[in-house]
C-alpha cells in the first residue's frame, strides 16, 4: 500500500515511548497500553495507532 508506514516491532515501539519492551508486554497483558496486533507469532504495532495512544494518555496537572 503506498503511503503506509511498516507495522513497528515491540523494541521500535519501546525505544520510541522510552521504556522497556518488558513494560509493553506488561501493558498488553493488562489490556491499558497501545493496541498490538499478532502476525504470525509476532506482535506488531501501527505507528498511527501507538501515537493516537499515546494522544489520549492524560497529562499530569504540574500546576503548583
């Protein structure tokens, strides 16, 4: 399809929120982190979807 980025693997997702990959598997398996989806027996991510998660995380109030 042209025009469409490549599906991300877990370890490019990781280094682009800035965790740990363990953290990924950890957010999958409680059902709270960006949606995954299986290839194969490999979990892949869509860019647009792991930024649109990454959009709808609250912000903390640093407000004093």
């Amino acid at each position: 399809m042209e025009g469409t980025l490549p599906l991300a693997s877990p370890q490019e997702v990781a280094a682009y929120l800035g965790v740990p990959v363990k953290t990924l598997y950890q957010w999958k398996y409680r059902g709270i982190g960006p949606d995954v989806h299986k290839v194969g027996r490999h979990l892949r991510y869509r860019w647009s979807e792991v930024d649109a998660w990454v959009n709808a995380q609250s912000a903390y109030d640093l407000a004093v």
